[in-house]
C-alpha cells in the first residue's frame, strides 16, 4: 500500500527515474520504499556498499519493485566518487524525473573532505552542490523534473554572518552549530536553483522532515546530539513519517509546478529571514562555485 493514503496517495511513477541521496537508512531508505512502489526506478545511493546492499535489498522487498531499484556508491565527500556517480548514472539512464537531495552528517569534531572542505558542510551542501550541477542538463531534458533538498528546521538557528566568515569552520568549530549552517546552505541552495531554473520545468524545494526517530548521529559521531535525541525523544517522528514530505515534493501532482519552497508536513513554511534573502542565496552559490572550480581539474 502506498506511504499516504487518501486524496494525498503518490501518483503512478512508472517510467521516472528517481535519485536518492543516502538512501540506505532513515528517511532516505523509507523515501525509495514509497517511490519505488508507486512505479518508479529508483537508483538508491551509499558511500557504505554492505549498508547500501541491505537496504536495497529491503527496499525490494518492501515495495515489491524488485530490480528497479538500484544500488549505486557516492561519498558525497569525494568530488571523484560524486562525478563517477554522475557519469555511471548518466551512462545507464536516459532520464532523470527527480534528485533528491537527502545524504548528511554532523560530526563532534572537525575533519575534512579530500578536498580539504570541513566535512558537515562538505558533504552536507558542497557535495550536493556538485552532484546537483552534473546532473542539470539531464534534469531540463527529462522536464518537468523536480530537485528536492532535504534542509532541516535548524537553519533558524544559522548565522548568515558566520557562513560569510567561516564557511569551512577554519577559525571555530562547534559540530551541531556547523551542522545548522549547513541546513541554511541547503534552504539557499534550494532558492537559487529555484531562480536559476525559472522556466525550464525543473522545480526545487527544500524541507525540514521533522525531528526524526533514526539513526542519524547516533553512531558516535557527536555525544551532544545523542543526548538532544535522548530528550527529545517523545517528540520525535518515525522514519516513515519523516519522509512524507520527501515523497510529496517529489511525485505529488499538487506540487508539480511550485518551486522555491521552503516545506513541512507538506505544507509550505516561512523559513529563516537569512534564508528569504536572495542576495545570501547569491551569494552562496557564487562562493561554492567558486570553491568547487578551484578543487576541480582543469577540463
């Protein structure tokens, strides 16, 4: 049976091809079980090939979609694993409906990616970053298509003024603050693609899941957030539920067309006023390109 029910159930999604960031677990893993069954091939992701293995093959089970769902490795902090993902996924597929957006990390302490980035917002928006710019051209050819950005309430509490001054935590690091600006980054990545795809039948939306019951950062990453989630335990959403509006930005007819959204419960929310304003939005994505040129070799 679908993941909504009712006037909300997903739309037949057979012949779309769907792209799941971090799909091995949590709201990714329970994203690809609702899409998958609604029709669609999903090409599921993991930087860990055992966890990937698992979880596709519980996807399969679950939705019943057998080999339309595929299990493919990317390390989003890895711009080398980010564009043989992109080149293999173009290779094999045609058409790309939707890239959802939805891998991320927070750390207690401050590493870095290959390429030398703090690795929260490493992975978290500049991994994104690149992975969501290979796979533009194919994006606009398969339109309509929709990119979908999973942010998180936490960008509230981001300041703008530090993202502009330390981007890459090279003067402080304190890991669930470095985890929050890099939620802004996603909600302004989303508003730019948004403004930056305006009449090309490419949607882009961010969202905040809720406070998801899962194991995200209960791996030892950071012993602050194990015991935010031990407190906010009670108020806390399944992975299932979380990954309703993942499922509605992506296949939902009443969103086809509404793009730079910010959302939650399905719904549309104000976000932060630093994520409203276009000039922050501006700016990021000149910065992260900007960024991503230097770490590239010269084509």
């Amino acid at each position: 049976m679908p993941l909504l029910s009712g006037p909300r159930s997903l739309p037949d999604l057979g012949g779309r091809v769907v792209v799941i960031t971090g799909a091995n677990s949590g709201i990714g893993k329970e994203a690809a079980v609702a899409l998958a069954r609604s029709g669609a091939t999903v090409v599921a992701t993991s930087r860990d090939p055992a966890r990937g293995e698992r979880a596709v093959e519980e996807v399969r089970r679950r939705s019943g979609a057998g080999e339309r769902v595929e299990l493919a490795s990317l390390d989003l902090a890895s711009f080398a694993s980010v564009r043989a993902f992109a080149a293999d996924l173009l290779a094999r597929h045609d058409r790309l409906d939707v890239l959802v957006n939805n891998a991320g990390l927070i750390l207690e302490h401050r590493l870095v990616t290959d390429e030398g980035f703090e690795m929260i917002v490493g992975v978290n928006h500049v991994g994104h970053f690149l992975l969501t710019e290979l796979l533009l051209d194919r994006l606009v050819a398969s339109a309509p298509a929709r990119i979908v950005t999973v942010a998180s309430v936490g960008h509230r509490l981001a300041s703008m003024d530090a993202l502009r001054d330390d981007l890459m935590s090279e003067l402080s690091f304190e890991g669930f603050r470095v985890y929050c600006q890099s939620k802004l980054a996603n909600v302004l990545h989303s508003a730019e693609l948004a403004r930056r795809l305006d009449g090309s039948g490419v949607t882009a939306n961010s969202l905040h899941p809720g406070i998801v019951r899962s194991g995200f950062a209960r791996d030892g990453d950071t012993t602050a957030m194990n015991v935010l989630y031990t407190l906010l335990g009670p108020f806390m959403v399944s992975s299932k539920r979380g990954a309703r509006t993942i499922a509605h930005l992506a296949a939902s007819p009443a969103v086809e067309t509404r793009t730079g959204g910010y959302y939650v419960r399905r719904r549309p929310h104000r976000p932060s006023g630093a994520a409203r304003d276009p000039a922050n939005a501006r700016w990021l994505w000149e910065e992260t390109a900007a960024l991503v040129a230097a770490a590239s070799p010269a084509v």
